[in-house]
C-alpha cells in the first residue's frame, strides 16, 4: 500500500514536470473534461437548489395534511372527468366534521386569484383569495407575522375581517401600519386583523403566500358568490397513520356523497406527496439531460485524453527506455502515466469546479442554488476516474514497452 | 568466482519471414572486478550481446547466469529489479532525461529502487562528486558538455553500487581528448573494485582494458588478456 501511494508520488512529481513542459496541449486537452465538469456540477447544484427551494415551499403545508376535492391532482384521467363531477359543498363539509373526529384540524376551502384589493387609492393586483374557517390556520401552515388569525366566533358570525400577505401590506400600507385598517375587495369593506409572515418568492411560478388574503368563507360567498367548489383540508392528528386516515375518510365521504357500494369513489383525497412525485418526475427529466450532456463531453474529453497520452507516450518512448533500462518496474511506467492523465483530469476538474462556483452565482440570480460540498467531491472524483480510465490504455502500452526498442526509439 | 555465465546463447531477430541472427552461439564467463573490452565490426552482435549481459533483452536460446541466478528465464519485472539493484549502464548517446537536472537523473535508479529522499540525494551528490561534477547538479543535459553529460551517465550507472557496469560505445560521441579523460575514468572505477564490460571500435579504447572480447557475425572470435601495461593511476589524473 505505501509502496503505491510511493509510486503515485513519484508520478506526479513526473507528471507535474511533463504537463508544466506542454503547459498549453495540457490544457487544451483538459477542456472537455472541464466542459464535463461545469455540466454535471451546475447541473446538481441547480437541482439541489430547487429541491431545497421547493421542499421549504411545500413544508408549510406539511405533508400531514389531505385534500378532499373533485380534482385528482395529477390524475391519470382527462380532467374533464374530473370536472364532470359533482362539486364538494359546504354541507359536506359540515357532515364530515360530525362524522369524522379523528382530524386535528379540518378547514373548507374556496379561493379565486387575480382578485384586485384596494386601501385608499393604492391597489394590490393579482391576489389569492380563500374563504375558510379558522382551522386553516393550522392545515395550512401560514402565521401571522403581526396582528393575529381570525377566530372560530368571527368566521361563524361572518365577521368582515381578513388576514393578508406580508407583499400585500407592503404594497398598500408601505410603512404605515395595516392591523385595523379596511381594505375594500370588490368594494365590500374587510378590516385588516393580521399580516403574514414573509415566505419569500413561490416555488416556479406558483403563487406565493406573500400574495394571499384569508377571509372568513361566508364573508368570501358574500362577494363572490357561492357556486364554487369547496376543498377539505384536513390536518391528520397521527402523520404516521395517514393511509387509515385516508381510508376512513374515504368511506365517511362515500357515505356523505351517496356513493352506491363498488362504485368508484367521485372525489379525490390529495396530498402534498403528489406534487413531490410529479415534481420528482420533472427533475427527473432535468437530471437525465444533464446526465446525458455530462457523459457526452466526459466521453469527449476522456477520448481526447486517451489521444493525448497515446501522443505523450509516443514522444516519450525514449525516456521510457531509459527509465525502464535503470530499473523502473511494469508497475512504476504504468502509474507515472495514470497519474498524468488523472492529474491533467483534475486540473481539468478544478477549473470546472471554480467555473460553475461562478456560474452558479449568475444562475441563483434566475433559481435558487447551492452547491454542497459533496457535488464538489463528487466532481473531482469523477474528474480522476476519468483520467485513470482513458489513460489506462496508453499507461498500458508504456509499461510494456520493450526497453531495448524504446532506447532505440529516434 | 563468475559474476557472468552465458552458454551457448543465441538470439534471433524475425524480420518479415526472415531470420536475422544476430548472435549464433556465444559462451563466455567473467569475474567480478574483470575489465573487459567487447569489440567486432558493425552489425556483430556486440550491443545485442550487451542488452543481454545488461538484462535489458533475453536470449533465444541458451543458459545466462548472473550472480548465480539464471535471468534466462524471468519475466520483466525480475529483470527490472537485477537492473535496478545489480547493473549501471553507460550508452553511446548518453540516455538522460533531458527535462531533469544532473542530481535529478543520477537519484533516478533509487527512486525505483524506493529509498529515501535524504538518502537518494546524499548518494547522487556523492556519486557526482565521485564524477568531478560537484559544481555542475543542477545543470540540465542540454547545459552541460558531452564529456560532462557522459559523467553524469556514469554517476548515475555507479550510483546503485551495482555488481557490473556496461557500457556500449561510451566514448562513441565524444572527441578524442574527451574519450581519453572518460576512460581515465573507467580506469579509477576499475581499479576501485568493479567489474566493467564495455564496446568500442577503438583499439586504444580497448586497450584500456584487461580482456578483449572479438565479436564477427554472431560468434566470438577471439577472446584474449591485453598486454600488461603501464596505465594512469588515479593520482596522475588528478595531476592533469
Ligand atoms: N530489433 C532488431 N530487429 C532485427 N534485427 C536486429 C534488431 N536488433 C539488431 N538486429 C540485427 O542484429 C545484428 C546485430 O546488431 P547489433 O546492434 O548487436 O550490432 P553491433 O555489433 O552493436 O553494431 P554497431 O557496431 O553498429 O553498433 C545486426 O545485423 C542488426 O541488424
Ligand atoms: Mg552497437
């Protein structure tokens, strides 16, 4: 074992004196792999970025949480099937909540986005409305930052009070104080009782908390009339029995919903772990690109390394001989070749590594990124394992060179 | 007691569908602390005969015993060790690694050999020394004379202590005078206790030698003692 980390020092210290002698062939020879590098390094950074992004958007919600609604979210069925179902309405919401006690917390839930709310002559455009109950607070994880959430007595009394995103307040009350002003949506009048806390930009697109009012559902019916659909939400008590929580409400819901025995059920029960798996599949999709384009330009480079230490090797049948004529062993050629490949791969690693460090911050511009230790590891390790497999074959036919036709070599 | 024992040795070279012979049936024994002066006109067999003394080509045929151990039959990585531990060579064109300094070449053989760094450069500074190069270890090949490059190719042939020292045409590309002062050196090896073996095409070359070995078309042709003769000691070289 000493003896071969011997060996490898002794071939760097070569190597290092032949790549300093081809300083710009080194390098050239190098770009593929550095291409290689800054495709697979930018790549994971970015999709560990996301995922990090993404899971901190989804954990608010919690993945204890089960939706009721007519929609499948991600259904394998055309959606017109879904929407020919018959809506889920407060009633059954009320039934529900008689039938099934085991909830922590059970929300109704309509909502209408694009809605304009106005404080004075300043307007905040785009917003996402809910109308609920007070347990909303809990299924779905959004805190007030000031103020306080609505209670169980303002929504049954259909009291005229919201609670709004932290941008919402931002844009209409700047730095004046919002807790207890009135804000008019659609022209009815609703006093502001609290402000949530930032979350920060949606995950791709969705749209943020930061954008969103909560109101009392009545009150919401009020303005916007009461032919939407309601979703349940219901925070499961035990997050370690959510397949029987999700059984039984399936039954309770058959029940409240007429469903005759063998019919499929007409309605869905989603959850947050949907929007993981179909989130999974799109990273997927990202992953094997980037996957493919890394291979490729590796496969690239590795070729051009291969032909570069064939080339090396040829220049330096010479010094092979000589080498070989005072005593270098099989073994010793072999990983002073290996390690000048796998040196050039490293350089070429390197660099990569430093170049998708500084892409990685104009990208985080656009995404969220990080680029853990580990990606970087990674990369160099790959790096030299490219290096040790496309210089194994020139090594090779170094190392068995004859010593007399390589002294002879011109 | 022999350090070198060839019987009967042959070696053929295939050439396309032809034989080229370039030994045909060669026995010759030497002691330890020999000088011996290999000779024959060009094509002989005199560097194929040195490659195989030297460990650096197998015979084709016969027996070749070295210290004892039959090198006839091992495989390359054994030769490389008796190369390594037991065989200095001296070549015509010098053979150094042009990117590495004279200290740097000479450590060379004990790098494979595995020593230490301290005790690689203490012995090459020596060996150097030994050369009259002391001033000149951090010179390039391309920054030092023939007669000096061929120095440090002897520095580096002694620098493992080996049990023989081969050298093919050693004084080949060197002027006269500069040939003359390199075999003075030979001389002081020899006369410190080490067998030599060397190729020439000059008599007086040869004649430096105790034992001259005739080569012609593959075969010996005369092996003979040189004439006792007056030769430099070591103190006369340093006078000059
Ligand atoms: N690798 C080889 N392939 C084919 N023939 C070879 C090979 N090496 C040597 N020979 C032949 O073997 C013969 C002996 O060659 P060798 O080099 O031993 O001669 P030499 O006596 O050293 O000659 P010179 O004085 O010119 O150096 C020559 O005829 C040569 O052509
Ligand atoms: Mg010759």
């Amino acid at each position: 074992m000493l003896k071969i980390l011997f060996d490898f020092k002794e071939g760097i210290i070569i190597s290092l004196k032949a790549i300093k002698a081809n300083k710009l062939r080194s390098f050239l020879t190098t770009i593929g792999i550095f291409i290689g590098i800054v495709a697979v390094t930018t790549m994971s950074t970015a999709i560990v970025g996301l995922e990090e992004a993404f899971k901190e958007s989804l954990s608010a919600v919690g993945s204890d949480v089960l939706f009721i609604d007519k929609f499948e979210w991600f259904g394998q069925k055309d959606w017109r099937y879904y929407r020919n179902r018959k809506n889920i309405t407060y009633d059954q919401y009320e039934a529900l909540v008689e039938k099934y006690h085991k909830a922590a917390a059970i929300a109704p839930v309509e909502r209408t986005f694009g809605r304009t709310v106005k404080y004075k002559e300043k307007s905040a455009q785009s917003t996402m409305i809910y109308g609920t109950n007070e347990q909303f607070e809990k299924t779905n994880g959004s805190i007030p930052q000031t103020g306080r959430y609505m209670t169980d007595i303002e929504v049954k009394a259909s009291r005229r009070v919201c609670i709004i995103g932290s941008d919402i307040a931002e844009l209409l009350f700047e730095n004046e104080e919002a807790i207890g002003k009135e804000v008019k949506i659609d022209g009815v009048p609703l006093r502001v009782i609290g402000v949530f806390e930032k979350k920060g930009s949606g995950f791709l697109g969705m749209p943020s908390e930061d954008g969103q009012i909560v109101m009392p559902l009545k009150v919401f019916n009020r303005i916007f009339g009461t032919r939407r659909r309601v979703q349940i939400a219901v925070k499961v008590a035990d997050v370690n029995k959510m397949e029987e929580a999700r059984e039984e409400i399936t039954e309770v819901m058959r029940i409240i919903r007429k469903v005759p025995p063998g019919k499929e059920a007409d309605f869905s029960i989603n959850q947050q772990d949907a929007i993981m798996d179909a989130y999974n599949a799109t990273i997927g999709v990202v992953a094997t690109a980037g996957i493919v384009i890394t291979i490729l330009s590796l496969f690239v480079g590795a070729i051009g390394i291969m032909n570069i230490m064939f080339v090396s090797v040829t220049e330096r049948t010479r010094e092979i001989g000589i080498r070989k004529a005072i005593g270098a062993k099989t073994w010793s050629i072999l990983t002073q070749f290996l390690s000048e490949a796998a040196f050039i791969c490293l350089i070429g690693g390197v660099l990569g590594v430093i170049a998708s460090y500084f892409l990685s911050l104009v990208i985080s511009k656009l995404l969220p990124t990080s680029m853990p230790v580990s990606i970087v590891v990674l990369s160099l390790f790959i790096s030299v394992l490219v290096g040790l497999l496309s210089g194994f074959l020139p090594a090779y036919k170094a190392s068995k060179m004859d010593p007399v036709e390589a002294l002879r070599y011109e | 007691m022999n350090i070198i024992n060839i019987e009967n040795i042959a070696k053929i070279y295939e050439v396309g569908t032809e034989k080229v012979h370039a030994l045909r049936d060669v026995s010759v024994k030497i002691d330890k602390n020999e000088y011996v002066a290999i000779m024959g006109p060009s094509g002989s067999g005199k560097s194929t005969l040195m490659n195989i003394v030297g460990c650096l080509d197998t015979p084709t045929q016969g027996l070749y015993d070295f210290a004892g151990e039959n090198v006839s039959q091992m495989n390359d990585n054994e030769l490389a060790r008796i190369r390594n531990k037991q065989i200095g060579f001296v070549f015509q064109t010098f053979n150094l690694l042009p990117r590495s300094d004279a200290l740097h070449n000479v450590e060379l053989p004990l790098i494979y050999a595995g020593l230490s760094k301290a005790l690689r450069r203490e012995r090459a500074e020596e060996a150097l020394e030994n050369v009259g190069l002391q001033d000149r270890i951090h010179h390039k090949p391309n920054e030092l004379s023939g007669g000096q490059r061929q120095r440090v190719a002897i520095a580096r042939a002694l620098v493992t202590k080996p049990s023989i020292i081969l050298a093919d045409e050693p004084t080949g590309n060197l002027d006269s005078k500069t040939g003359e002062d390199i075999m003075t050196l030979f001389d002081n090896i020899h006369s410190q206790g080490n067998t030599i073996i060397l190729v020439t095409h000059e008599e007086y070359i040869a004649e430096h030698a105790e034992r001259i070995v005739r080569l012609k078309d593959g075969l010996i042709n005369q092996d003979e003692k040189v004439r006792k003769r007056i030769r430099k000691t070591s103190a006369q070289m340093e006078s000059n």
